[in-house]
C-alpha cells in the first residue's frame, strides 16, 4: 500500500512567503543585534577609558550657614578638573552649590571642604566632576 504524499515537490513553485520572511527577520536581528553590540561597547569604552576622575563624598557635617564635605578624588596624575557639590534644606530647596578645583601630579586627593549655604542644608550632594 502507497500513501499519499501531501508536501509540494521540491523547486517547483519557489520559496514560500515563510521561508522569505523568516530569512528576512533572521538578517534584521543580526543587523540589530550588531548594531547594540557596537553600542555597549561605544559606551563602555568612553566610561572605562575617557573617565579620567572619579569622587565620592565619604562624609558630611552641616551647620546654620555652610556644609562640611570631606572629598575623595581619584584622577589621573597630570589631570586637572573640578567637582561640583550641591546641599538642599530639609524641604529640597537647594542651598548652596560651588565647583571646587583641583590640580598637581596627585592621583587621589583626600579633602574636607566648606560649602556656604543660603540655608541650613540637611544634604551634601556631588553633582558630578569633570577634566579640564
């Protein structure tokens, strides 16, 4: 006994529309996913490589009218830049802000600096720091 066959023969009618859209999504996702993959590393690069300083405020102590921040900077030898540091009272109205420079052949600068506020400030914030 012989059964039936039900597939169409092979070659005769062409690709189907499946075939031709799963080789087209198939070629979209590579694409896409090489594109993301340059792009993490664009951004992992520039981070890595191009931060040359890195801070962090390890304590604080606020009075009536300024902030006492101590300030530890990690940067390159010959870099040069400047923090800035930010307090807010305790309704988030912000109250003093300043940049605070720093340069030499240091790679880590271990400060306590004071911020005047307009203010009693319950926060001392850095806001970011930057290379000339």
């Amino acid at each position: 006994m012989s059964t039936a066959s039900t597939r169409l023969p092979e070659g005769r009618y062409g690709r189907s529309a499946d075939e031709r859209a799963d080789r087209t999504l198939k070629i979209v996702g590579s694409v896409l996913g090489a594109l993301l993959l340059v792009l993490v590393g664009w951004f992992g690069y520039h981070y890595v490589v191009e931060n040359k300083i890195s801070a962090e405020v390890i304590t604080f102590d606020a009075s009536h009218d300024a902030v006492k921040i101590h300030l530890e900077v990690r940067k390159d030898a010959n870099t040069n830049g400047y923090c800035t540091l930010r307090s807010q009272s305790a309704d988030g109205t912000e109250v003093g802000r300043a940049d605070f420079r720093f340069d030499g052949h240091a790679t880590r600068i271990d400060q306590v600096l004071t911020l005047r506020t307009t203010a009693p400030g319950t926060t001392a914030e850095l806001l970011g720091c930057h290379a000339d």
